[in-house]
C-alpha cells in the first residue's frame, strides 16, 4: 500500500521493486564477462 505524505507516493524497497531479485544474475554477469575477456585474449593472441 503506498502511503501518502505530502504530493509525494512513498514506498518501502520492497515495493518499489515489484518483483524478486534473483542470484542467478550475477552468475551469469560474471560468467558472460569473463568468456568476453577470454575471447578477446585468444583473438589478440592469434593476431599477433
């Protein structure tokens, strides 16, 4: 329930996010980051 103070809506956190925030995010953020870096190592190796 959004509580009014003021014009202003105010929400708690939980609220706000509208939704659940998963782990598996960034475990994905980091392994997709680190294959990006890997690709980029083998590719200037190969060029060199």
């Amino acid at each position: 329930m959004d509580q009014r103070i003021d014009p202003r809506i105010v929400e708690t956190p939980t609220e706000a996010r509208q939704g659940s925030k998963y782990g598996i995010v960034r475990y994905v953020l980091a392994i997709s980051t680190a294959l990006v870096v890997i690709a980029f190592a083998v590719a200037y190796m190969t060029s060199v």
